[in-house]
C-alpha cells in the first residue's frame, strides 16, 4: 500500500519554525522587540497554526500525528528532552567558551579537554542500556541522570579564573554521565506506550524536540553571557583602575595597543572581538577574565535552575513503568 507523504505539514512546521529559530539566535542583535523580530514571531505563530491545522486533517500520513501527545508518557519524554536538550546544548556552547577565553586554550586544545564528557557518557550510556536490559525500569536511571546534570551545571558555577582544570573536568564527567543515562531513557520514556505503527513518528519527535531546546538553549545562554558580560568587565575595570599600578599597566604600549578601540567612553566595553586577550599582559587581562566568569556563572546557574525543573518533572511525573509490562 503506498503512504503518502505529508508535505504540506512539513512545508507549514518549516514555516513556523524557521522563523522562530532565527530570531532565538538574532534576537541579541536584533533587539527582541525590533520590527524584525516582532515580523518573524507573527510569522511563527502564524505557521504553527496552520501545521497544526493540517496535522489535523492528515490524519494517519501526518508528520507529527496530534494523537500522539494524548499519551502521557510521549508527552513527557518530548517535554524532557526540549527542557533537558537546552541545558545540554547551552553547556556544550558555553564550557568551551571558558576553556578558549578564561584558560587561554586553542579551540583543539579546548576540544580535547572536554573528553572527560565523552568518556563518562559513553561508559554510563553503555551500563544504563544493561541494567535496563536486564531489569526492565529505567525511571531510576532518567532521575539519576537528569540530577547528574544538574550537579554538573552547579560545579561549572563554581568556576573561577585559576581553577585547575580537574574542577572543570569533574564537572565534565558529571555532564557526560548525567547525559549518557537521561538521553536513552528519555527516548525510552516516549516511545514506551505509542503504538508500534508510530513509533517512526514518536523516535522522530524525540529528536526534533531535543534539536529546537538545544537550539533555544545555545541562543539563550549566549545571549545571557554576552549580554552580562560586558557590564561585569566593566565594574571589574571601575575596581582595578584605583589601583596606580594597574593604571601604568594599562598604559604600556603593548597594552595600549591591545585595548584600542575595546574601552568606550564612560566606562564601556566592546566585546565584538575577544582576541585581545591572547596579546594583552595576563595581569593587565584579570578584570576581564573575571567578567567572564562571572557571567558564565549566571549562564550555568541559568542552566542548573532549567535542569532542577526537569528533575522534579522526572521525579514525580514520570511513572515508574517496566518494560516487560508493555
């Protein structure tokens, strides 16, 4: 028998999301009230509607069948992923950030650090996968899992300027090992009680979901750290420059060179362009480096409080199913 294909649902989902997408990761440019990005959200909106109108007509060729978020544990498994996936792709975005900036690393060198991540995620990802296996529950493991993380989210809050790199890989071995054990079960959790003739559909929707939060996840805590960013570096500066010697630190030629053009009248930053910090004197560098981190701690503390959230979801929504039960 042949399927037809819904591609008036995709055209409208692409419609709809498309523009939404766009102004996440322009809106700090844009402004988020600006003429452009009001347009884009009534474009949105806009084409959200008419894929759900059609969804509903397609019935059983529909790209994302509406029937299927009337079961409880699909609902679930898509909602955990969104709110897990902008945790997990905001801190993928922002650690790296840390590492090149703060530490001074190469983007390869910065890279290789965070092998802890994949190691831990590997290793935990394999055991989950047995112990599901063999026992058949896997609520336990997507609980530990998402509170894994969230620890991991808490441990990159500490981070200051000379912390040794065990700090942050510790962290990183948390994240890995939080990820490796929600990932799976999350995916187990949708698709748990969805009929097998949508299981296509339901495996699909777990993925677009994690995809869009890790896509409002990576905007959100850009926009975050860079939005902070620049005023903590400011105060951090106001701080240093009552200190005489800071102050002829500052004027040395090669110092002075570095920041032309970063230091606004009145005290501003522009922080366009971080290159600096790999010619400026280390010393000379500190306020900066401070201002990072401090508002890479709010971007982190952001991603803890999201993660809490799905941990409590995970805790008390989910249902502790047994899949030998299904």
């Amino acid at each position: 028998m042949r399927h037809r294909l819904d591609y008036a649902g995709a055209l409208a989902l692409a419609v709809g999301l498309v523009p939404l997408l766009t102004v996440a990761e322009q809106g700090r440019v844009w402004g988020w009230g600006s003429s452009r990005a009001l347009l884009m959200y009534a474009i949105g909106v806009v084409g959200l509607a008419v894929f759900l109108v059609v969804e509903r007509r397609s019935g059983d060729a529909a790209l994302l069948p509406p029937g299927l978020f009337r079961i409880r544990t699909f609902r679930l498994g898509v909602g955990l992923h969104f709110v897990v996936g902008i945790g997990m792709f905001g801190a993928m975005t922002t650690l790296p950030l840390y590492l090149q900036l703060v530490r001074g690393m190469s983007p390869i060198a910065a890279g290789l650090a965070t092998l802890p991540t994949v190691a831990a995620n590997l290793a935990v990802t394999l055991l989950t996968g047995r112990m599901i296996a063999r026992t058949g529950r896997f609520k336990v493991h997507l609980v530990a899992g998402v509170g894994s993380f969230t620890a991991a989210m808490l441990v990159f809050a500490t981070l200051r300027v000379d912390s040794p790199l065990w700090h942050a890989a510790l962290g990183m071995a948390l994240m890995g090992a939080g990820l490796g054990a929600s990932m799976q079960t999350l995916t187990t959790l949708a698709q748990c009680e969805v009929p097998r003739t949508d299981m296509g559909a339901a495996t699909a929707s777990v993925n677009f979901f994690r995809s869009n939060g890790g896509t409002v996840g990576t905007a959100a805590f850009l926009s975050i750290l860079f939005t902070t960013a620049a005023g903590s570096i400011a105060e951090r500066l106001a701080e240093a420059r009552h200190d005489p010697a800071y102050r002829r630190l500052l004027a040395q030629p090669d110092n002075a060179h570095a920041l032309t053009g970063l230091l606004r009248p009145g005290g501003g930053v522009n922080l366009e362009d971080s290159a600096f910090l790999r010619t400026l004197d280390p010393s000379a560098a500190l306020p900066f480096l401070e201002g990072y981190v401090t508002s890479m701690r709010i971007v982190f503390l952001t991603g803890a409080a999201v993660s809490l959230a799905a941990f409590a979801l995970a805790a008390w929504r989910v249902p502790d199913l047994t899949l030998s039960d299904e």
